[in-house]
C-alpha cells in the first residue's frame, strides 16, 4: 500500500528532526520511506510503502498514530493519506476562525455590549456540549436592537483572511477545485469573505432586520452541522464526484460531520472533538499546509 507522509512547518528548521523521527518509527509499522519530495523551504512529502498484513483502513490508522507519535513537541503538522487521489476536486471551508480569524458573531455582540455572554455560548457550541441552532437562535437573540451599521464596522475593524487562505483557495481555483465557504455565521460576512478570498460561492445563516436594527432573530431553516453535511453532498453532486473527491476543513462541532464525511478532512487550530475526529490537523503552519497534504509544491502557488 502506497500512503503519502507530508510534514509542514512554519519552520524549516524542524523538518529534518521531524524526517529522521518518522523514518525511525516507520519499521514498527511495517512501513519504510521510499520515496522524499521537498514541497516547500519547510514542507517535505515522504511516499511510504506500508505492507498489507492488514485492512487498509487499519494500516492508514496505524501509520497515522505512529507519525503523530513521533512528531510530538515539535512544532510540525502532518497528514497521512493514500497517495492515489490526494488531489481533490471540492473545497469546502468553515469562515469563522478558519478561513478568517474571529467569530463574526462574537464580535458583533461586542458592538452590543454582551460579548462576555456570546462569546462563553459560542465555545460550548464549538466543542459540542450545547446544540449548534438552540445556540446561534439565543446568541442572535442576544443583538436585538443592534443598529444595522455595527455589521459594517464589524466587518471593517474586525474581520480579516486567515494566513495563507487567499493563496489556499487561489491555487485550488487555478487548478479547477471548485470552493465553496459553508457557514453557520451570516451571509452579509460570507458574501465579502467569499470574494475576498476567491471562493465561486458560499452559504451561510441569514440575519433578519427590523428597520434600521437588527430583530433577534435568524432566517430558518439554520444552516448547521446537517446543512453543511449536505452542501458538501449537494456540490459533490453537481460535479458528478463521490464525497471521497473532496476537502473539507474548519474548527467546530458543526464542522465534524463534513469533516468526517470527505476524502480529506482537515482541522484547523480546532477544538478537541473536531482534532480526535479529523483525518488530519493544522496547529502550527499556516492554511497553505491544505496545499502542501495534498500535494501542491510550492512553485504551483497562485494568488
């Protein structure tokens, strides 16, 4: 069996450390490197063969837990995957501290004066301990009255592109991957980010205005975890692939079952039930390491 190793730093430095502690630890899985790329200054693929005294999901997961054994305390995030079908055709994101690097929501609610409040319901709702909708309809309710002008400022003052997401999703475009921005956040955020970044469309929560404020109330049906599970299903159909053609990544409990359901399933700087679940985690570098896991040398960068 075939698996592709990829190791992604944001510093050189520790590749090297962090090649010699996997190669050392391959042997006790009955896989050795064949093959070593270097994708980037702090980016290196290593083609594995892995011998098949087992499944090949129980190798993968074998391999897997062996490298991320090996790289622990060092600062290297890694993917373990077959290296048939890295490259996948379908990008879906989660926005909010994923493709961008706040909580849109937790930030309007700062405009209101109760972003201690929202901000304590939104890290429960993103490591799964309260339901995502019963969530996002108290948090909104908490805005009422809002002047309409705060989501302007807001996105203005507050919201900005994560490191390394215009060039993730600029390549991904040049090489025909059709990207979509899939949020539990709101559309008025969704719409600028999706350009500003380069995504062809995006979904997201629709707040509702009364007048010149905001009601306290969001559009329904919630886009949530089911709904961003079925976008990724809904646009996979459109393109005539299976969910094994795609990439999916984000931070929360909303996020997991996209996550789990792609070929890829990427957590960026996510919470513990996301990081357990996920086929792969990004903690340390930046989104470019989405290119790099799925094969993308640095020269093959846009944007």
């Amino acid at each position: 069996m075939h698996l592709a190793v990829t190791l992604v730093s944001p510093d050189p430095a520790f590749i090297p450390a962090a090649q010699e502690r996997v190669e050392l630890a391959l042997p006790a899985v009955s896989a050795r490197a064949a093959e070593r790329r270097l994708l980037g200054p702090a980016a290196l693929d290593i083609e594995v063969d892995a011998a098949l005294r087992l499944a090949p999901a129980e190798i993968l997961k074998a391999v897997r837990q062996a490298v991320d054994e090996a790289l622990r305390g060092l600062a290297v995030d890694f993917a373990v995957q077959p290296a048939e079908g890295r490259r996948k055709a379908l990008f879906i994101a989660d926005m909010d501290s994923t493709i961008i690097g706040c909580e849109c929501l937790d930030e309007l609610a700062d405009f209101a004066g109760v972003k201690a409040e929202v901000a304590a319901i939104t890290e429960r709702a993103m490591r799964g301990e309260i339901d995502f909708e019963g969530a996002l309809r108290e948090r909104v309710g908490m805005l009422r009255g809002l002047p309409t002008s705060a989501l302007e400022q807001c996105y203005a003052e507050r919201v900005r592109l994560n490191p390394g997401a215009r060039t993730l999703v600029q390549t991904l475009r040049a090489h025909r991957v059709r990207c979509v921005l899939v949020s539990g956040g709101f559309t008025v955020f969704t719409r600028r980010v999706a350009e500003a970044a380069g995504f062809h469309a995006d979904r997201a929560n629709r707040l509702i205005e009364d007048g010149a404020a905001l009601a306290g109330r969001v559009g329904e049906p919630i886009l949530g975890r089911e709904a961003k599970l079925a976008a990724l299903r809904e646009e996979a159909a459109k393109l005539g692939i299976e969910p094994s053609a795609a990439l999916a990544i984000g931070d929360g409990a909303n996020d997991l079952a996209m996550i789990e359901q792609a070929g890829l399933g990427v957590a960026y700087r996510a919470k513990p039930v996301v990081a357990a679940q996920a086929h792969c985690r990004i903690d340390h570098a930046d989104l470019t390491a989405v290119l790099y896991f799925q094969g993308y040398a640095e020269d093959e960068f846009a944007g």
